[in-house]
C-alpha cells in the first residue's frame, strides 16, 4: 500500500556536508538565518507530532505496514508520510481524533491552500472530509 519509489543517491552527486551555496564574504547574517531557521523547524516539529499521533491509531492493527510511513518520517518526508496514513485512514474506521491529527497536519503543512496541481491536495481533501463526516456524528 503506500511505497515509495527507489531513491538515485541521496546528496545528488555531492559530497557530505557540501553546501549547494557558497556565501559571499561579508554577506552572512547568522542570527537572521537563526531565526529563519527556528521557525520552519517548530512547524515541522508541531506537524511531526500530529503525524506521530495519527499514527499510534494503526500501531495496534494486525494488517497494517507501517515501514514505508516510518521511513518517510524517519526522513522528514512529513508530506509523503502524510498520505500514506490518510490512505490507511481510507481504507479502515478510524475514530476521528485520527482525522484530527491529520487535518492539524494538513493545517501545518498549508496543504490545503496549495495550488490544484499539487498532489497532496487529493489526501489533504480527503482528510478534511473525514473530519467533516465524523464532525456530524458525533
């Protein structure tokens, strides 16, 4: 169910710890790129946490592989491991703390404002159905 292709070198043809940029000298401002910095990761932290807390949901659950999803956030592949736990979510009844989880996810990663032609538009569409569809029964 969720796989993922075969990945062609992870550095892309550099060597570790290379750097795509070369700063200029006399143009770095290291505390602003901290703070750049601080930002995106808090957000990849909040939305982590919501991804981890979809997916104690299918720890439990016999049938269920979770090897590609743990990669994909072993990677910090958070868009990519959220589908995979929304196609999970398709094909099982879960509760709606699960949908939840997902939609916060969604939320974080602004997937649901994206342009149509993204991909993860479709996932993130169907999460916010869930979460309206168990919303109304409960």
């Amino acid at each position: 169910m969720c796989s993922h292709p075969e990945r062609e070198g992870a550095a892309l043809g550099r060597a570790a710890g290379e750097s795509r940029v070369t700063p200029r000298p006399g143009t770095s401002n290291t505390g602003a790129m901290t703070v750049d910095r601080q930002a995106p990761q808090a957000s990849w932290n909040r939305t982590r946490g919501h991804l981890d807390a979809a997916r104690v949901h299918l720890t439990d659950l016999s049938d269920i592989d979770l090897s590609a999803t743990d990669e994909f956030l072993e990677h910090n592949e958070l868009g990519l491991a959220f589908d995979c736990l929304v196609d999970f979510g398709d094909d099982l009844d879960l509760p709606l703390a699960f949908w939840e989880h997902l939609d916060q996810a969604a939320r974080e990663m602004r997937l649901y404002s994206d342009a149509l032609h993204k991909p993860h538009l479709t996932a993130a569409d169907l999460c916010r159905r869930y979460v309206a569809a168990a919303s109304e029964q409960n």
